[in-house]
C-alpha cells in the first residue's frame, strides 16, 4: 500500500463529475479529502490523501487525467518566503498541522514542511509580510 | 562601585567597552552573579521588531523651478494621501494611511489592506520611486497649482521618521472568547480562545530592561529602523503609573517612546510595511536601545528574564472594543507565551507573537556590534520620561 498526498484541478466540465466515487469504487483506493472547494460550473480544488496499490493508483491517475482533472504534487501549491518571513509565529496557531512550525530552543526560525500542508491557506490570510504565497506567484 | 557614561562612552572610543546583548547578560548574571557581573558589563544591547501603527514620515518636497504651496493643498503619493496642512513643501505620511479606492472592510468581508502609506515608506527606503499628486491654490509667492512627478528619497530635501508612540513597554495579550472569529490589531483571533496574540520581545524589549525609565529618556540615541535615530519625546499614551512587580517590571502597557530618525539613512532590512486583514496597514521597525550599566541596579534590570516579566490577557472580542466585562482575564509571563501555549480558563491556548524574536535578537546583536566598532556612542538624556523614578521632574 501507498499513500500519496496531492491536488486536483477540477476544470469546469468535470466539476460536477462524482470523482472520488469512482476513485473508490472503480479504482479501490482510499480517499481521505483534506480540504475542497468546488464550485459548479466553475473550477475546483481538492487535496486528497490517495492510498492504494501501485496498479490502483496507477489506474485512479490515469482515470484522472482522462476526465482532465489536473494531478499537482502539493509541494508546489504553497511556497514560504524565507527572505520575506520575520519569523514573528503569528501564523504558527493558525496551522492546524503543524506545517508551520517554530524553533523555539534555539533559533526562533519559522520552517515550512510542505508535505504537512493540506492547504487550509490560514497562514496566508494571518501572515502580515505576504511570506506564504500560492502558486508561482 | 558606579560608572558614568561618559566612562562608559571612553571605554568605547578605547575599544575595551563588554557590551552584552539583553539575553547574553542574562547568562552573565545567572553565571557570575550581579556584583561580579557588574564589575565586567558596560553596555547590554536591547531589540524590538514589531507593528506600529503610530509610524509615519516627514518629507520635505524639492520644489520645481516654478514653486508651489502644498500647504492647505492636497498630496498623495501613489495615490495614498498624505498630511499637507504644513507650510508649502513639507508633508506627512501616515503608515496607515489608504488609498481613496482601497475597499477596506466594506462588502461585509475582511479587506486585506495591500498597499498604503507604510508600503510607501517602505518604497522610498529600498530606493525605489513613487509618485507624488500634490495641488495646491496658487498664491503670489507659490504660483504653481499642480505637479504630478515620479520622485525618491533623493528629490526631497529632508525625510524622516517619526514616530509619535513606539516600543511599547509591556503589551496585552489578545483573546477572543467569542464564538466567532474576529479581526483586530492584534491580527486574527479564533473563537472559544483558539489563540493569544502578544506583541513584545519581553526580555529583549527596551522599556522592559529599563523598567524605570533611568537612562532612557528625552535625547536617548537609539537604532531605528537601520539607522542612528533619539527619543524625541515621551510617547503617546506613556503612562508610567501601572501595577508594577517588585523587579520594576509593568504588568499593564506602560511607559513608550515618542521616535525620530532619519529615513534616508533606513534600510528596508529594518523597516517593513505589513498589512493585517480586516484591520489595515501598518509598520513593523527595529529599534534597539543600548542600556549602560551605571550600577549594580541597572544590571538587576537589565538581567531580568522572560519568567519574570508578565502581561495581561485582555478579551478582544468585548472588553477591548465596549469597554464592558472583565477588563484582565488573567496574566502570563513571557516565558509561558514564548513556550507556544499558555493556560487559561482551564484551556490549552496556543500562543502567536507580532513581535518577531528572531529579529529583536538581530537587532540587539547588530547595536552591540555598532557601539563595538565605536559606530554607536551612549548618550546622556537631556530630560527624563514622565514618571521617571529618581529623576527631577523638569519638563513643564
């Protein structure tokens, strides 16, 4: 078994698509939903946890891509500037998984642990620096 | 034993000055004890950096060849309006400050406050250039009535800083004890006391290691926002007759600084603009203060630690805003904020600070090296703070 955390894209058609149904019924995998936001007839967003076998996954991505949902490892969705970041942890009680988190024995420097994220974007509406930023932007 | 600092200021000039920084000192004591201590320590280094909304800026426009009254006129720049009730070339600009178009917190929604005056600060510091609007209505002696012109730093004559309110001697703690979110200075706060907010770098914090305003006062020299700047007055809402501890330390927001220095010595290292959603803009500044070790007291305050200094926990959601309810729901020292929780009304309250200690140590690290490369002397206050103790009371 293997578990991969990532994002899809919803294009507008496939919004009204039952994706996670046929993920689990069709494919076999097991999908933990961390966080979505889909509006019909425009696009959506859903992290997901996806745990199945190799051919499983295999077959659930390539089913994901045949209906034109995007597959984006969530390692590129948020992005902390470390230049921009202060380290004041005003962000630090926001993050409800400990992604963000501070060293507070020693340095007092703010580390970002990406695959923790589950894209909540909390921090990027506290942080007063515009230190967490979506995307390429 | 006592020293002078004038003593203090030949030891620099010699090179054999022992500047410690606030948490350095703090080692020394627990190391040596305060009378051993004291014999080596001159100088120990302070640092803040933190939001001011009392922040903003003096310039003095270069006029053109045909000149011009802003004064009882209007200017903007970047469309952010600044101060133009002063005489013909001088404005102020607010680190608070919005343009006219910003929505704010109108639609019902939390405005996110990009851009205003403190961003334009921020600009001119790193160099860039802005654009002035500025009209005024002609006189004989001023005749222009327009000018639209991109300028920097370098096309003013004087720009500085200054601030009415600054480095705050102890802060609240926010909470939010309702049960729905809420938007504040003090930034976002969850309900059912999802979070505390405080805003101090507690054992690094100048006031706090001065608690009883003793060196610091009016004409202080201190590190402002990268470059040398002085106390110019008290600050606003200086209000040195709260509850105090036995260690000197306030456990209410006491005692602030009224600060001057000039912004086009700043760094953008040292100075940025932030913005809070749903509360506005404003801007986040070092200072550090240098405190001299003129006896064995002043090393007993300097050396006082994070376990010992307390603030108080104020609810946002109804006290701060109506004045009603409970005015303190309790108090927490530093150390427990610092720890990342603290406990309150028997929860589990994780903690966020506005005041960055990674950066107060920088800044308290950077004064300490200035004074040991003699880039930074002590200065003698010229008047002391109100309430200050031991001291004549000589303002009128």
């Amino acid at each position: 078994m293997k578990q991969v955390r990532t994002v899809l894209f919803f294009p507008p058609e496939s919004v009204e698509e039952p994706v996670t149904y046929h993920l689990i019924s069709d494919h076999g995998l097991r999908v933990n939903i961390l966080r979505a936001r889909i509006d019909p007839g425009k696009q959506g967003r859903m992290v997901v946890d996806l745990e199945g076998d190799d051919s499983q996954l295999a077959a659930g991505l390539n089913y994901l891509e045949r209906i034109g949902v995007e597959v984006k490892p969530l390692t590129t969705e948020i992005r902390h500037m470390e230049e921009t970041c202060t380290a004041c942890t005003a962000c630090i009680p926001h993050c409800p998984t400990g992604a963000l988190s501070v060293d507070r024995d020693d340095s007092w420097a703010v580390a970002f642990e990406p695959e923790k994220c589950i894209l909540c974007l909390s921090c990027m509406e506290v942080c007063i620096y515009g230190a967490m930023v979506l995307g390429e932007e | 034993m006592t020293r002078t600092i004038q003593q203090i200021n030949e030891r620099i000039r010699s090179g054999s000055a022992v500047v410690l920084t606030a948490e350095e000192v703090i080692d020394a004591v627990k190391q040596d004890g305060i009378k051993t201590a004291f014999k080596k320590v001159d100088v120990v280094t302070t640092g803040t950096f933190s939001p001011m909304c009392s922040s903003g800026a003096f310039f003095n426009i270069r006029q053109s060849k045909e000149k011009m009254k802003i004064g009882g006129g209007f200017a903007t720049l970047n469309h952010v309006p600044a101060y133009a009730g002063l005489a013909a070339a001088d404005i102020y600009l607010g680190a608070t400050a919005l343009p006219d178009g910003d929505p704010r917190n109108g639609n019902g929604r939390p405005g996110k406050f990009r851009y205003g005056g403190a961003h334009v600060i921020e600009a001119l510091v790193a160099g860039r250039k802005v654009t002035l609007r500025a009209g005024g209505y002609g006189t004989d002696c001023y005749p222009r009535r327009e000018r639209v012109q991109e300028i920097g730093l370098e096309d003013t004559n004087d720009a500085f800083l200054f601030n009415p309110r600054n480095g705050y001697q102890n802060y609240n703690v926010a909470v939010n004890p309702s049960d729905k979110p809420i938007y504040t200075y003090m930034g976002k706060l969850k309900p059912k006391l999802g979070n505390a907010n405080y805003c101090s770098a507690g054992q690094l914090s100048p006031l706090f290691k001065d608690p009883y305003y003793r060196t610091i006062g009016i004409g202080t020299r201190v590190f402002l926002g990268g470059a040398l700047g002085y106390v110019a007055w008290s600050g606003t809402q200086h209000n040195a007759a709260v509850p105090r501890r036995k260690n000197g330390a306030p456990v209410r927001p006491a005692g602030t600084l009224a600060l001057v220095g000039d912004l086009k010595q700043m760094d953008p290292r040292w100075l940025r603009a932030v913005s809070f959603a749903g509360y506005g803009v404003t801007l986040s500044l070092a200072l550090g203060v240098p405190i001299p070790i003129l006896d064995e007291e002043m090393l007993r305050f300097a050396a006082v630690t994070d376990e010992e200094i307390v603030a108080p926990v104020v609810d946002y959601s109804r006290f701060y805003p109506t004045g009603e309810g409970e005015p303190v729901l309790g108090e927490v020292s530093y150390a427990e904020l610092k720890s990342g929780r603290i406990r309150l009304k028997g929860k589990t309250v994780p903690t966020g600070s506005f005041s960055s200690y990674a950066k107060a140590r920088e800044v308290a690290r950077h004064v300490k090296a200035l004074i040991e490369s003699k880039a930074f002397l002590l200065t003698e206050a010229q008047a002391p703070l109100p309430g200050a103790r031991g001291e004549q009371e000589v303002r009128s």
